[in-house]
C-alpha cells in the first residue's frame, strides 16, 4: 500500500500589526489622505471659515470612516501649542454650519460636556452650482429656511414648478421663477409692515424750516429767521425746568461754537441745538446739610449742662450718677430739635450760635 503524498503548504506570513493598523477603521496613530474631491469639488465652493474647520475636523478623525472622535469647539479652534495660531469662536460656528448645510459633514452624535461626533462626507457640490447661481445658493442658505442645501433648492424647484403650472409658458426653472422663491422663502419673516411717515416713532420729531434747503451759517439764520426766540421756547419745551438765564448763557456759547462750523440748513442747526439742550443739566441746588452739634460740642455741653443746677433739677433722674447724666443728655444733644429746645440753657452755659437754624 503506497503513503499518501504530503502536499506541502506555505505557512501565512503573519500580517504586520503596523501596516494593519494604518487602514482599520479605527486607529490611534496613522494617516488618512486628504480627499482629492474635496479639494477639486467642494473646497472651491466654501467660505474660508468653512475650509479652515474642515482642516481642523481632519486632525481630529480616528480612522479610514473619516469619523472623529468627540471633539468641542475649543478644540476645533486649536492653538493647543504655544504661539501656534486659533481659530475664533465665530469662525467655529459658522464653519461648522456652512459645512453642516452643504452636508460635507454630520453630526453623528450630540454631546454639549465633551463636544459632537462628526463624520466627514465624500461628496461633490459641483453640480449645485452648475444648476443654480452661487448667489442664489447664498441667499438660501443664510435665510435659514432649511436644513440643507438639497432641502433648499427643493423648495425651490416645488415653488418655481407651481408658478410653472400656473404659466405654461415657462417651461423650465427660469431665474425669475428662482428669485420668486426666494423672495418668500428668505424674506416671509420680514413681512411687518413697514415704518410710515405719521408712525408714532416721528411723532415729538421737531421741524425748523424743513423745506428751505440753502445752507445757513447761524448769523445769517438769525438774519432770516428768530432763531434766538425759536431756539430758546424750543429749549424751554424740552426741559421747563431750565431758568431764561441758563439757556441764554447756553444759548451765547452756541453761537461761538457756531463759527467753526460749516453751513448748514436751518433743520441742522435746530438739531444741533436740541442735542445739546439735551445734555444740559438745570442747576441742582445744593442739597442743605441739617445743621447739628459736633461731637466736641456735645460733649462740652453735655457736661456743663448737666452741671447747671436749674437744667439738673429740671432733667435728672433719680439714682442715676452724673456719668450716666452726662451721657445721657449727650445722646439727646445729637438730635437738632433737642439742642433747639434747650437753647436758653445751652446759651447761659457758653454756646454762641443761632440754634434756631437747627433743622
């Protein structure tokens, strides 16, 4: 009986962990070539804030899936390295949501402690921008209608086949029929009505000879018009409470500061007149101090007061010592109407004033 021949096999060579872990889906060190679509077919549409969070969102991608792993906007913005640039917190936001609409990227998973997960998309945005102007696309994607882009012109492409419907003679998506829908789709949150000349906003606006438009220095404005008697009764409108003297005064400094000025119409210089009539302050008098003993005057007097037989007859209580007395009397001496009704002792004791004045 013949052996059976042994077929002999090549043992596998054992795969290099290193060249694996380069092309996993996920890796903690390897590298991932740029996308070449992105830069002939996506890069040449975004804004710069776009592009710049799309470098940064590659740094933080963990494998050949072209997902990063929860990443803040702290982090997007880099600068982690000493005097290496940043990106500002605004250029974050926008990028992130240009590149969110255009649907380069996804949000995988929503996280508001550590930051999103994001997946980087192989997608082209040519063919918008062949079939749409890049203003138009513009102004879609900052009426914030829709979510995304391929939502947006949606909308668009349903508004314009309706207005089609409705007009058999257009026959196609025409950039009227565009601009039609737009017109709704950015600006139907702006449909308040709009401010009218009698708007109560207009309603205290003052007029001065609105309808002379020759250009006036103030001497000759005074020349045509009663620009002192005008100017004043408009000042006294505005604050009753300033005296004739004070805007007269006021007035005057006017006039000098009016002879470095250009000439102007006579509605301007009633403007500049008002705007510095509003930031003149009638004089505050000054508020009346209460008149009182000092300290050391009331303990001098407190003293000779309660020495003084009449006065200690008259307000000592019994068992009290002198020191209690003394102090005593000094705690009511700091109130004025004390002092006041006090004042025939105070003045045998010494005291020159008017105590009268006491309030």
């Amino acid at each position: 009986m013949n052996a059976a021949k042994i077929i002999p096999f090549t043992k596998p060579q054992p795969t290099s962990q290193e060249a694996k872990s380069m092309y996993s889906d996920k890796f903690t060190q390897g590298y991932v070539m740029s996308s070449r679509l992105y830069r002939q077919e996506v890069r040449p549409f975004l804004s710069d804030a776009a592009h710049n969070v799309y470098e940064k969102l590659e740094d933080w991608i963990n494998g050949q899936l072209k997902e990063t792993d929860h990443v803040s906007h702290r982090q997007i913005q880099g600068g982690a390295l000493k005097g290496a640039n940043k990106l500002g917190s605004a250029t974050v936001n926008n990028g992130l949501k240009e590149l969110i609409w255009f649907g380069v990227i996804t949000v995988i998973e929503q996280n508001n402690k550590i930051g999103n997960k994001y997946k980087i998309n192989e997608i082209s945005l040519a063919h918008y921008f062949e079939e749409f102007s890049a203003s138009v696309i513009k102004a879609l994607r900052f009426s914030n209608e829709s979510t995304s882009i391929s939502e947006a012109l949606s909308k668009v492409k349903q508004s314009a086949s309706v207005g089609d419907a409705e007009n058999p003679s257009s026959a196609s998506v025409s950039e009227a029929s565009i601009d039609n829908s737009l017109d709704s789709l950015e600006f139907k949150k702006r449909d308040l009505s709009v401010d009218k000349p009698e708007s109560k906003m207009f309603d205290d606006s003052v007029k001065y000879h609105e309808d002379n438009p020759n250009l006036y220095s103030l001497r000759e404005l005074a020349s045509k018009y009663p620009v002192q008697f005008d100017f004043q009764a408009q000042a006294k409108k505005l604050n009753p409470e300033l005296n004739e003297n004070l805007v007269f005064s006021e007035l005057k400094n006017f006039a000098q500061w009016s002879t470095g000025r250009s000439k102007t119409t006579a509605q301007n210089w009633m403007n500049f007149w008002i705007y510095r009539i509003q930031k003149l302050k009638s004089p505050s008098a000054a508020p009346q101090k209460t008149k009182r003993l000092s300290l050391s005057q009331i303990r001098t007097f407190s003293s000779k007061l309660c020495k003084h037989l009449k006065f200690a007859s008259d307000h000592s209580n019994v068992g009290e010592t002198q020191k209690q007395f003394e102090s005593r009397i000094a705690e009511k001496l700091g109130n004025p109407e004390n002092a006041i009704a006090w004042a025939s002792y105070l003045h045998e004791v010494g005291f020159v004033g008017k105590l009268e004045d006491f309030v």
